[in-house]
C-alpha cells in the first residue's frame, strides 16, 4: 500500500486499537482513521465487571494506548462519532454532518450492545446494563448506596457484576430463567459449580423463573415481579441478559450477515475492501472447521492481527481457539476450546469441583476434546489447546486422573 491510501477503522473498542496498531506495526505509512461512537480513547471491557467496578484499576489502567500513542502513530482518531452509512460503491463512509470521508480498505470492529428485556419497565430510573465505562462508573456509585440489588440473567456479566455487588455488602438477588447458570455457555453439571459458589457468597439465585415486569413507582425501578406474581423488592435491577452484535451498518451496506458478520478464515467480508473484527464476526474457522461468533475479550485482542494483514493484500488466517476468563470471588476461570450450541457433549472432571479446584473437558461421541475449562488450576491453557488442536480420542479415565500427565 502506498502513502496516498487511506484505511478507515469504524470501532472503538480493543479490537478496533489493536487494528490500528497491527497496521502501523506492519509499515503501513498510509492516511489511518478511527471512527468511535464513545468520547473515550480505546479501552478493554473485561475490567468493567471485574477490576474496575471493585474499585482495583481506574479508566488509564485498561486504555489500550494514550492519547499520545495515536498522534505519535498519526492515527486520526474520530471521538464521539457515529457512522451512518457506509456506500461501497464509491467506498466513502458516511457521518452525521453530512459528510463523508473515503477509505480503501475498511474495517468493521462496531462490537455488541446489551439486550433488553421486552417487558415493562425496562427503561425506568433505576434500571442498569453493563457495556461502557459510564455504566460501570454508574454501578460503583450504585454499590455506595443501594441496600438490594436485582439481577435479571445469570451469565457472565451478571454473575460478576454480583460478585462486586457482594464485595461492596449489597444484597443480591439473580433470576435466571435455566435451570443453572451459564447453562448454555457451560451445561447443566459446571453451572451447578456457579450456583454453589454464589449461593455460597449469600446470593438469593433463583433459576427456572422468567420475569414479567421490572416493578416502579414514579417512573423508578422498585424490583422485579415474576410470570408466578412472586415480587422482589430492590433498590435497583441490572438486565444482563446477554449481548446483540451491531451488525445494521454491515447490514444496510449489502454485506452478507447472519447473526454476524459472515467473513471468511481471514476474517474478510464479501467486499475484498471490508473486513470484520471482534464481537461481530462470524468467521469460518479453519482449526474447527465450522462457523463462529464468539463475544470475548481474546478474539478482540487477536484478531486484528490477521485482519491488518489481510487489509495489506497478505496472506493470513485466524486460527486460533476461542478463549475467555472469568473471576468471581476467589474462583478464578479459563475457558479453552469450543462447543456448538446445541452439540452433545460429555463433561470429564479432573480434579475436585467441590473445593473449586478441577479442569473439566468436553468431549464428543469420539472422545475427542472439544474443550476444557481450568478452575483454580493454572499453567495447563497450552496442554488443552493441544488435546483439542490434535483431534485424537482420549481415554476419559486416564483424562480424569490426575496422576496422569495431561
């Protein structure tokens, strides 16, 4: 790529600084833009429900770069900037003055936003989500003052944001409407782990139960009323009930999307001028050989790598495994490998769930590791990536024991 071209990143989350940074660190010398919605420099989300709202690591900490780094880098960067439109045909973007700025090559790096329950009251006072800094800031403040705390969904971020919430003496109450949390994220046997830890911390967790109405009074969250009329009272109730990818921009550019962004092993769209990172991507994966979406903190720190290099017209491919964390009270957790929805699968525990101190893997019908998740159990990611990247048949006994080598 010449000095005279002109690359345009539309994000501004981890992946889209990362972006920038594989471009700069890969020569590119020309005209690079970031375009984000938010006021704030690039910043990693995992702290929001961890670190940050337990008050161990301020807004710096988790800046992906200073200020300084962009200008250094001559990195135009566009804050509190929406993209309205993106016309492929004369490859220009559109923004809210009525302008348009042209690229020639693009990157959609948009991430996600929470869902909302479609029930009443879910927009009152009172009512909180998780997915900027302002939010996490507003939950802090919240833990200095609420007594009661109502949480609708048991997924990561509303089990770590109990967590905090615990931490900070709030009493909590979580309504999951599985039978355990993190059911489709982990089945029925590891979400029992969860629930044990919470209900162990003084959490109220109510599972099986579906909410009909965030209660008010005033136009102020009071609690939660359940589809049985069961009433919760609470100072104040957090939807966590997971995440919905902005893909409407890729959308109304004629990009091909189904429930993400669909790119291939490169992680490029069906316009060889557009590629697509992080939380909306919906890659062909080369190592599992199917298509996945997954919404986490790894795939916006690595990804760009790849992306960078196939926005310089080279050859490259991601392939590496999804991954994530979680820390909850003194559990600390990895997550290697993958499990489709709705794949059958059965879990092989090595070591003690009840001390909270194992490493559970999936396998298929083959006895084929799918995944495996490390709880209190450190150094072992890399034995794991490799039992999955493999492919061969284990011996589940000889997996479960743990005199035996992994």
């Amino acid at each position: 790529m010449t000095t005279d071209s002109r690359f345009v990143i539309v994000g501004g989350g981890l992946a889209a600084a990362k972006l920038a940074e594989a471009l700069r660190g890969n020569d590119f010398d020309g005209t690079l833009t970031l375009i984000s919605e938010e006021e704030h420099l690039p910043y990693e989300r995992p702290p929001l429900s961890k670190e940050h709202l337990l008050g161990k690591q301020a807004l710096a900490d988790f800046t992906t770069d200073p200020g300084q780094w962009y200008r250094d880098h001559h990195v135009e960067v566009m804050l509190g900037t929406t993209v309205t439109a993106i016309d492929r045909a004369s490859k220009t973007v559109a923004l809210p003055d009525g302008s348009t700025l042209p690229y020639d090559k693009l990157a959609l790096a948009t991430g996600s936003r929470p869902r909302r329950l479609p029930i009443p009251g879910a927009d009152a006072q009172g009512v909180y989500e998780l997915r900027t800094i302002e939010q996490s800031d507003a939950l802090i403040a919240l833990f200095g003052s609420a007594r009661r705390l109502a949480v609708i969904g048991a997924g990561w971020i509303g089990l770590e944001v109990t967590a905090a919430a615990r931490a900070a003496g709030v009493e909590v109450t979580v309504l999951e409407a599985e039978q355990v949390p993190l059911q489709a994220a982990l089945g029925t046997e590891m979400g029992e782990v969860f629930a044990d830890l919470h209900r162990s911390h003084g959490v109220d967790l109510r599972c099986g139960v579906r909410v009909a109405e965030i209660t008010t009074s005033g136009g102020t969250a009071t609690g939660v009323r359940l589809e049985d009329d069961t009433v919760i009272e609470a100072d104040a109730v957090l939807q966590a009930v997971g995440a919905r990818p902005n893909t409407e921009l890729a959308a109304d550019a004629g990009l091909a999307v189904a429930g993400g962004v669909l790119v291939d092993e490169s992680l490029a769209t069906g316009d060889p001028d557009i590629v697509a990172v992080g939380d909306i991507a919906d890659q062909q994966h080369p190592v599992l050989g199917q298509r996945i979406r997954v919404e986490h903190w790894a795939n916006a720190l690595n990804q760009p790598a790849v992306a960078a290099l196939t926005m310089l017209g080279k050859p490259a491919a991601y392939d590496r495994l999804p991954y994530f964390f979680t820390d909850q009270y003194d559990l600390g957790m990895e997550y290697t490998g993958y499990v489709a929805p709705g794949e059958e699968a059965s879990v092989v525990v090595r070591g003690d769930t009840g001390k909270r101190e194992f490493v559970a893997f999936w396998l298929d019908s083959g006895n084929r590791v799918l995944a495996g998740m490390n709880v209190n159990v450190w150094d072992v990611t890399d034995r794991i990536k490799e039992l999955i990247k493999t492919g061969d048949p284990v011996d589940p006994q000889r997996l479960a024991d743990t005199s035996t080598p992994l």
